[in-house]
C-alpha cells in the first residue's frame, strides 16, 4: 500500500483541493491535473482495500467488488484510457 508520506506536495495539494475544498466558481474544466488524479484513485483505492482487510469478513462481497473496481480504474487511469474514451466522445 502506498504511504502516504509518498506523496509529492502537488498531489497532496490536489487531493486536499479536490476532496475537502468546495468548487470553484465558475466552474470549467481543468487543464492540467497532472498526476493528481491517478494518485488520488491510489488513495482512495489503498484505503478501501486496507478499510477492508481490517474490518473482518462481513460484508465482504460487497467491499471486494469496490475495491476490484477501484484497482480497474487504477489500471485505465496508468494506461491513460481515460483520456482517449475522453476524445472519442467528443
């Protein structure tokens, strides 16, 4: 799992932005998320799996579908699939 003291300070910054700040007004699309949005999904997906492990078996099927799920975007996000189903829409 990744620690999060691994964490450089632009991606902290996007996390903290991203999840705890309200938006921005008026509201358009950013630019340049840089690697903010693949180390948030890391996170998220760290935490879930860890949240899951400790918790005991209850309710497994349940966490196990999420966390699978948040790992498939981890590996759209590294294969940069997003972003060219992104322009295919367009």
């Amino acid at each position: 799992m990744a620690q999060f003291r691994d964490i450089d300070l632009d991606s902290l910054s996007f996390i903290i932005n991203h999840v705890f700040l309200p938006p921005q007004l008026p509201q358009r699309a950013e630019t340049d998320v840089g690697e903010g949005n693949s180390v948030l999904l890391k996170v998220v997906r760290d935490i879930a799996k860890s949240y899951h492990e400790r918790r005991g078996y209850d309710m497994d099927e349940q966490w196990m579908s999420a966390v699978k799920m948040l790992t498939n975007l981890c590996q759209l996000e590294n294969n940069n699939l997003f972003g060219e189903m992104a322009s295919a829409k367009r």
